[in-house]
C-alpha cells in the first residue's frame, strides 16, 4: 500500500512522509503578509522537535518570494540536516540541485519529482522563477503547484501528458474560485485536495477561511480538506 502523510508548517509549507521517505516544500518562511501567516521563531523552535518534520531527506522551494522561503531559517536546517538535498529555482546554496529548465527531474529511491516552469499568479510576478512538481512514489502521484497562475495552460499540458494525479495541494482561490473548480475537475481530477495557503485563525482578517469552507462542498467527486492549522496532518493511502 503506497502512503502520503502531509503536516502543515505555515501558508504553503508542508512536510510529505512517503512511508519513511521524508520532504519539505516550502516549509520555511518568515514574512509576515497582512492576512496570512508565517513560521514564527517559536513555530520554527517546535518544528525541529516534531516528528514530523525530523531528519528531512530533501528540501524544496516553488519560489524564492519571502512567504515561501526563508534563506536564514533554511540554512539552519541544512546545519542540523546536512544529508538533506536542497532543490530551488534560485542560485542560494553551494550543492545545491538548481531549477532553470522547462522541465526537470530529480530522483531519490523509490520517488521521482517531475518539475515544471509554471507562471507565478499576477502580472507583477510573471518572470519570478517559480516551479510546480508531480512527486510518484510507489504509484502514488501528488501535484504541487506552488501560487501558479490559476488555470494556467502550460499546467493543463503538463497534466495531460503526466497521467493521472492521487492527491493535489493547491492554494485557496484553486477552490473559492469558480473557473479555479473547473479547472480542477476537468484537468486534475484527485482523489483527494488539500487546500493551503490558508491563515491560521488570528490572521485571517479577509475571510479566505470561511470563504474555503463554503466553498469545499461544491467540488463534487473531490475528498477535499483544509490545511488551516501548524501541524495539522492529512493522509492519504493508495491501495
């Protein structure tokens, strides 16, 4: 049975546990925006003691924009994980894998990461390096797409050509939005989404969270869960 254990960090931040096999992607980050939440320095004191965010085996960034990377807090990973491999699309870290192609492949045993360029959302941004990636363990496929341009093109090609995804991990307007929806029903087709980039209560002073959860029961066919809390964990177990 193939398995995926996804723990929340903070906005996007997420640690993947294919049974042993374990993955940051954009996990650190310390910008504090109005109306979302970061990794606090006393959230970042209890990830390096909780299991599920213990000894990481690589560590991945979509993008360098501060409320998705932190270059100080991932060095200090790096220092007390030093055989984690460092995959981002930005020149920070002597050995690390660097992102710069249409697409690119990393492997690790038992799991392969396809990357694709993908345009970041909001013109302001379009020529910011930024990557989404289908990570396949054991038969199990997951979609991350970091903030790519809702219902972008180039992500329905990479979808079509890809097969077929298990579990997809999207930003909130991928659900709140109607063309965003359908886009995820026609192209994605998950068995199950995790809605991220979501504030933790005490930040959200525009209303995305409740907007997410009324919004969660009109993606038909889709086992959808909010990713609204640190170190809230969602599994998902492929026969």
């Amino acid at each position: 049975m193939s398995c995926c254990k996804v723990t929340l960090s903070a906005n996007a931040g997420i640690a993947l546990d294919f049974g042993g096999l374990r993955l940051w992607a954009d996990a650190l980050h310390d910008e504090k925006v109005p109306g979302f939440s970061t990794v606090t320095p006393s959230l970042w004191t209890a990830m390096r003691s909780h299991p599920a965010f213990a000894a990481p085996d690589l560590l991945f960034f979509t993008h360098c924009h501060p409320d998705h990377f932190s270059q100080w807090m991932t060095r200090e990973a790096l220092d007390l994980w030093p055989q984690a491999k460092i995959v981002l699309p930005e020149d920070r870290f002597p050995g690390q894998a660097l992102l710069s192609g249409r697409r690119e492949r990393v492997r690790l045993p038992e799991l392969t990461l396809d990357f694709i360029r993908l345009t970041h959302e909001g013109p302001r941004y379009a020529d910011k390096p930024h990557y989404g990636c289908i990570l396949e363990s054991r038969g199990l496929r997951v979609l991350i797409t970091g903030d790519c341009r809702l219902c972008a093109p180039e992500l329905a090609e990479f979808l079509a050509e890809d097969g077929p995804i298990d579990l997809a991990i999207l930003d909130f307007p991928w659900l709140t939005l109607p063309r965003g929806r359908r886009f995820v029903q026609e192209h994605i087709r998950p068995k199950m989404l995790l809605v991220c980039h979501l504030p933790f209560s005490g930040d959200d002073i525009y209303g995305y969270r409740a907007a997410a959860l009324k919004s969660a029961p009109l993606l038909e066919g889709v086992d959808v869960r909010l990713l609204s809390e640190p170190f809230q964990q969602e599994t998902l177990e492929d026969a």
